[in-house]
C-alpha cells in the first residue's frame, strides 16, 4: 500500500467517524427539542383543560367600598403566624401603595387586583410575575433574602399613561419591620 492510498483510507474511516458521532448528537438533540415540546404541550394543555384549585373573585365597582382591598387595609401587615400579608391595588396608571415595605427572611403573600383594566404586575428580580384582572384577586408568595429594592412595573399595557404606572418594593431587615410593625397597623413605605 502506498501511502496516498494509505493516507486516503485513513481520512475516508475518520470521515465515516465524524459522521456517526454527528448523527448521534444530532439524534441527542432532536430527542432533547422532541422531549421540550412535548412537555410544553402536555403543560399547556393540562393548564387549559384543568381549572385552578382557588379562583377568587372581587366584585372590581366596589373593591374600594368595602372589603379587604379598602384603602386603610392596603400596605404589609403581620399575620398571626408571623408570615407577612401585603395588599395591592393596580388601577390606571399606578400602584397602590406606590412603595411596598417588606421584611427579609419571612413568608410573605402578596394579594393584588384591578378594578378597571389588566396590569402586570412584576416585581424585578423575583419570580413574581403576573397579570392583575379586573374581578379577580391574584395570589402571590415570595420571600427576600436580602435587604433591598425592586423595581414594580406595570408590563402589560393599560392605556396612555402606561409608561408611568410603576411601583417600589423596599425590603428591609426583619427586626427594623417588626419594630415599625408595633407603630402602625399597615406599613408602606413613602419617599
């Protein structure tokens, strides 16, 4: 055997080679794309035909009547067990309360619904992430490890005075929340 034929049987089985080990990790890929799909499908689905365990419903014309969404029942309160209850309103075009105080190191629930149009409701850097609609009431947990603030805007749009409905959340150290917590009933924080 010489060796240009010697050479050109060596690149022909390196070539046969790379090819297996592509159509492998091509096979990988397209069984991992498959899988993603059809678990967002079964997801989607199952979601669509299965109804939520919890549905609340408000009546949005007297939300600010009578209720827990009164405006002096609105901002953080502690709860028996020590978890912490916060109270929103999202009505065009703000928040309220406009700033949100919460401790760190604490369960909290955040209750939020409209009385007049969808918003979003997005806290940055959380999971918290949701729509707040008319009639309905949203219910979110979320707990801060840190002390800091988040930027809330509203992301879905609510009409022209969309781009200044925004919000705060404030977290603070826990003690400094108890504290405060002795003082008032409701806490929020104002700049």
């Amino acid at each position: 055997m010489t060796d240009e034929t010697s050479s050109t049987h060596n690149h022909s089985r390196s070539a046969d080679v790379a090819a297996r080990i592509e159509r492998r990790w091509a096979i990988v890929a397209i069984a991992v794309i498959a899988l993603i799909a059809v678990m967002a499908a079964y997801g989607g689905i199952h979601r669509a035909t299965m109804p939520q365990t919890q549905v609340e419903t408000i009546d949005p014309t007297t939300l600010h009547l009578n209720g827990e969404f009164i405006e002096s029942n609105l901002g953080s309160a502690i709860e028996p067990n020590g978890s912490v209850t916060v109270r929103v309103v999202g009505q065009q075009y703000s928040f309220t309360p406009q700033c949100i105080l919460v401790p760190t190191d604490t369960p909290i629930t955040i209750r939020a619904t409209s009385p007049d149009v969808v918003h979003g409701f997005l806290i940055e850097g959380t999971n918290i992430n949701t729509m707040l609609v008319p009639g309905y009431i949203s219910d979110l947990p979320v707990q801060f490890n840190k002390p800091g603030e988040h930027l809330m805007p509203c992301h879905e749009f609510c009409g022209v005075g969309h781009e200044g409905m925004w919000g705060k959340v404030k977290v603070i150290d826990k003690f400094d929340f108890l504290q405060l917590s002795t003082k008032e009933r409701r806490l929020n924080c104002v700049d």
